[in-house]
C-alpha cells in the first residue's frame, strides 16, 4: 500500500474517530454530528445532553473490528468506537491529541518517539492497558505467519509499521521481535523508526494500531474475530453474529476515564450493499445511515 493511499485512508477515518470520542467531527459518510455536549437530533436540532441516548445508525457489513482486519470505513468506524489508538487526529484543532497516551516525545532528528500511556486505563474485561499490549498487538499485524489471521491474509495495518526499525526483519521471519518497538515500562512505549517519517505521529491515531489484550486473542483468534476486546469509550453488547447478525450493539464503557460519550448506546443495522438500504434506520433518541 502506497503512501498516498495511507493518507487518504487515514484521512477518512480521522472524522470517525473523533466523534467515537464525543469531539467535533463528523462520522465519515454520514450526516450526524456529535460535540462533546451535545448531539443535534436529526432533522430538528434539538440538543440533547450528557445524560445518554441511543444512536442506530445503517451501514455496509463490516469485514470485521478486530484491529487486525480493520480495512473497509464501516469497520473502521466501529472500531473507532471500541478501540483508542496512542493518540485521535482532531480536525477542528488540526492536530494530534492524546487518548491512549497522556504525553509523548519526539527526538530532534524525528526517529525517536517515547509515549506515556494514560494511568489506569483498562480494557472491557477489566486488565490494566499497558506498553506491552501495543507491542503485542502492533507484532501480532507485522507476524510473518497468518495463524492470527483467522483464514485471511496480511493485515491492512501493516503499511503503517513498516518504517520502525527492524519491523521489516521481523516481517520476513529474520528476527523474534521488532528491535525499535519496546516496551520500557508499563506505561512507556518506545518506537524507533528507519528514518523520519513526516507523518507517522498522525497515523498512530488509525483504530487498526490499538492495543488488544494477548489473553484474549492467544488460542482463540476466531472468538476476538466476532467479539473483540477493546479499550474504548464503547464495549460491545453481544458477539457479532449472536442472534440477528444484521444487529451490532454497542454499548457505553462505564469504566472508560477518557472523555466519557455523549451516547449511552449506538446501534448499526447492516446491509449488504445500497440496494438493500433503506436509508435511515429509525428507533432511539437518533437515527443515520452512512
């Protein structure tokens, strides 16, 4: 994948990501705009507050939301919902803002990036996030063998991790871990890159580069395939596929410390293309399609 398609695959998720986090964007291919006091009702611009609401919003089939197949914007955009990557684009500010990570550094020569992940954050199931699972998670994509890929070839998020050092290596089986990417403590992640990379502090905000807990993914990849383990503002509500596999729930994460959502819920009601759409899935407080 070339660099001009990352941008632009980066740029149309950057809008999804930031609403999953309640800031001023618009979720990419859809008409709905989420602040973070308030959400516009459709049609009328009723403002409703923080005191919850469901959204049910249409969209294609996702391939999946686990970060390892996230490809198509429908899965990107619920994982964006799930998951927090190191840090969001925010398009209104026009910058790189903190969401897995609380701070970080750069080196003067752009090669040497040191993150410090936000205390206490956990993923759904109650484990500490730490450095290790964004290790875990960022080698899981670079693997040289497809046993996480569940029948299905090489990762789309692998384009984003080619620049650090030694992920090449470790991609070709010619080394057990990926020299420049260490976990120095819990909560210190350290990524060193081949050279500069002008954009590579903007790409860390995809949903395909979040951390997912080991426990969770070891010895059953096909069951985090359907019900994946996040550590976002969103836990889903059921596996996907249980019962009506048109119907996703999500969820609010109470236990979520970052800016907690406007939404108590969102539900997306899939179809397979635009000829089986009927635009605007109605029922809850909001409805869309996208």
């Amino acid at each position: 994948m070339g660099n001009n398609h990352t941008r632009r695959e980066f740029l149309l998720t950057a809008g999804a990501v930031g609403a999953a986090l309640g800031s001023a964007a618009v979720l990419v291919g859809c008409s709905i705009p989420l602040d973070p006091s308030y959400i516009k009702r459709q049609g009328t611009g009723e403002r409703v507050g923080n005191t919850g609401g469901n959204l049910r919003f249409s969209m294609r089939y996702p391939f999946s939301f686990d970060p390892f197949f996230v490809r198509e914007l429908s899965g990107i955009q619920i994982a964006g919902l799930l998951f927090d990557p190191l840090v969001r684009y925010d398009p209104r500010k026009g910058e790189v803002v903190a969401a897995a990570a609380q701070s970080w550094t750069v080196s003067d020569d752009g090669t040497i990036f040191r993150f410090r992940l936000a205390e206490g954050r956990t993923f759904h199931n109650g484990e500490p996030v730490t450095a290790a699972d964004f290790k875990y998670a960022w080698e899981r994509i670079c693997a040289p063998t497809a046993e996480n890929a569940v029948g299905v070839g090489v990762s789309y998020s692998v384009s984003y991790l080619g620049v650090i050092a030694g992920a090449k290596a470790f991609m070709a089986g010619e080394a057990k871990e990926i020299s420049g990417l260490r976990a120095v403590t819990e909560r210190q992640l350290e990524v060193i890159l081949e050279e500069p990379h002008f954009e590579f502090l903007k790409t860390l905000g995809y949903p395909g580069l979040a951390p997912v807990p080991a426990s969770e993914v070891q010895g059953k990849p096909d069951l985090y395939f359907y019900k994946p383990i996040g550590n976002g503002p969103f836990r889903l509500s059921n596996a996907w596929g249980a019962g009506d596999p048109g119907l996703l729930k999500l969820e609010r994460f109470e236990s979520y410390l970052g800016e907690a959502p406007p939404l108590k819920s969102v539900e997306f009601v899939f179809f397979a293309d635009d000829t089986t759409s009927s635009g605007n899935a109605s029922g809850g407080d909001i409805s869309g399609s996208g």
